[in-house]
C-alpha cells in the first residue's frame, strides 16, 4: 500500500467510530427492489423506478448475530429484520411504513438452508403491493451469490406475490441464506409464513457471519463455489488441494506446494480449477478485486494472510469438476491495529468501516 493510501486510512480511522458493520458508509438508501425495466430479473415496482429504506440502519442489525432463543411464534415489528430460528412469522403493514420496501433476511449455518412456507397472503396488487422471495441475499441492488457462480437462473431466484390467496409452493433456498422483501400498500396487509432450517449435506455458496475457519470443497461437481463475510478481514489458507487430485482413478498424490497468483500457471498445466482471494464493494463477488490465485497441493499452512480492505471478503472456488478440491481458510476480521500491516486489497477509505479491538 503507497503512504498516500495508508495516510487516508489513518486519517479516516482517527475521524470514525471503528463499529463492524455491513453496509457501506451507511447511506440514507440501503437496499432497493430492482425493477423490471431493463432489470434481468422480474420484480416489477411503478412508478418509481428505485426504492429504497429510508430508516436508518440499526449498528447491530448484520453485526456478528448473538443466537437468539428460540420460539415459535414471531410478530415482526421492524422495517428489516433478520432472524436465524425457525418457526411462524406474521408481518402485518403500518401507517409510517405505507408504500416502503422492507426486507426479512434469513441465515443459518453454513451447513443449511432455509425453508419458507406461505400460511396466507393479503396484500392487494393495488398502489404496488408486492412480496418477494429471493434465493439469496440483496444489497444496494447487489445479489449474494452472484449469478455467476448460482446453480438457478437469476430469473428463477426471484417469486413475485400479491393479492389474497393462499400459497401452495414451498420455497428452499441453495444456500444458508434467503429474504423475502416487501411493500406494503397501505395499513392493514399482512402475509405469515413458516421457517424451517434443514441441514444441506454439499454446500457451495455460504455466507459468514464470525470469525471460524471453513472448508470450501466443489464435491466432485463442476461448480463455482464462495465464501463470504460481510466485513473486511484477514484471510489464511490453512490447507490446499485445488487441481491435483482427480475426481476418478484417484491414487497417491505428492504435494506441490501452494501455487500463487498464477491463474494463468494454473491453466498452462491444464487446470481450469483454482481459489480466488478478494475483495469488493457490495456483495457481487463477480466484482471482486482479486489479491491472490491459488492453486495445488498443500496440507501446510500459508506463512502469510491476505488482508482485504473491503466491505464483503470473499474465498472463490471455481472448479472443473475434473478434480476433487477443497481448500480450508481463516477469516479474521481486520480491526484499527491491522493498518499498520500492508493491505492485499483495499477499498476507498470512506467505504470500510473496521472494529475497533
């Protein structure tokens, strides 16, 4: 990092309050319905072609989550709410909340995934009344996992309902995490679903939320798989099998040590299958600013961390489905003492906040 660059960082953290948060600089408008209209997908909100919150957001509302006891009833009183329990939640539309889009974000572990099932719905079509569940998460019309690295059309992620009817389809998400968005017309409508969290045995794309060390592996399938957490950390590869390891006729393999940056070396020796390591803005990893490239075999634990400046850290494993990888790594969130340490990727200063330890 040039002494400019470090320079800002100094004189933003000097200025700022160093709480974890997940959103950049905190903007009146946090996170927006895209609309049909040259949108690939289709929701479909008139006459405004952005919607936005214009609550502020809560300093704990995506900090690291304290798990909450568990029951099974749940009235949700918030504009944005997340939860992470089972059980039936009901929503019903308030007088200082009329015509504004609210979101209900699920998270499990990242073993798991979310069931959403419809008890009732009452919002009329009228005045722009709409529900939408998402497979994924949505943030500053950025979507988690990317389109790119999704097992399901980006269309298909999205289901649209209004009126008063009852809602036969049960929704499972592909990933720990899910939202169910929502604009309520005017006072009185209301919706209520079922949450349950099943395990999922072969997880791909995985949203984390605290500080663990995770195994990211592509089970013999040809997949684009991520982490991500939503703070700027510091991230070690402990262990490494990316390219060497062949999904059929395996037999002993020796170790060729860590290959890095060298997405280019990787495919010189035929490898289509290698770990990114980055950095981004919002939660599009396709967007990502890349700090290192991996790929081979190693059960040694890299001598350095790469340090990622940005709002959303990210672990890409982009695989054939020639080989059988997995690669096991450290998050660890960087806080106000890791700017004296180089960073591998950094964001504008005005759009990372870090915890202050």
């Amino acid at each position: 990092m040039t002494s400019a660059v470090v320079l800002s960082f100094q004189t933003f953290f000097s200025a700022s309050v160093f709480a974890l948060v997940a959103v950049s600089g905190r903007p009146d408008g946090w996170t927006a319905l895209v609309p049909t209209s040259g949108a690939p997908f289709g929701v479909n909100f008139r006459p405004s072609s952005k919607l936005y919150f214009n609550r502020e957001i809560r300093d704990d509302f995506l900090s690291p989550p304290i798990r909450p006891k568990r029951i099974s009833e749940h009235h949700i009183e918030e504009c944005m709410h997340m939860a992470s329990e089972e059980g039936e939640f009901y929503y019903k539309g308030k007088i200082h909340l009329e015509g504004k889009v609210c979101g209900i974000y699920f998270f499990g572990e990242p073993d798991q995934v979310i069931e959403i099932t419809f008890n009732y719905l009452d919002v009329s079509c009228e005045n722009g009344g709409l529900v939408v569940v998402v497979d994924g998460w949505e943030l500053n019309g950025e979507i988690f996992p990317n389109p790119d690295d999704h097992p399901r059309a980006l269309k298909s992620r999205f289901n649209e309902f209004c009126g008063k009817k009852k809602i036969k389809e049960t929704f499972v998400s592909s990933q720990n995490v899910a939202l169910i968005q929502h604009r309520m017309p005017f006072r009185g409508a209301s919706f209520s679903f079922n949450v349950k969290i099943v395990r999922n045995p072969t997880p791909c794309n995985v949203l984390v939320q605290l500080d663990e060390t995770y195994t990211l592996r592509n089970y013999d399938r040809r997949s684009n798989c991520s982490l991500s957490s939503l703070f700027p950390a510091s991230v070690r590869v402990l262990a490494l099998n990316v390219g060497i390891t062949p999904t059929r006729e395996r037999g002993i393999e020796f170790e060729t040590g860590t290959f890095h940056k060298v997405r280019t070396e990787c495919q010189k020796r035929g490898l289509g299958d290698y770990v990114q390591i980055g950095g981004s803005f919002g939660l599009d990893s396709s967007n990502m600013k890349v700090a290192d490239s991996l790929c081979g075999l190693n059960s040694k634990s890299g001598k350095y961390s790469e340090y990622i400046a940005c709002d959303t850290t990210t672990v890409r494993l982009v695989s054939s489905g020639a080989f059988d990888n997995s690669v096991t790594v450290s998050f660890s969130k960087l806080t106000k003492n890791d700017i004296t340490n180089y960073m591998s990727v950094a964001c504008l200063p005005d759009e990372v906040t870090l915890e202050m330890k």
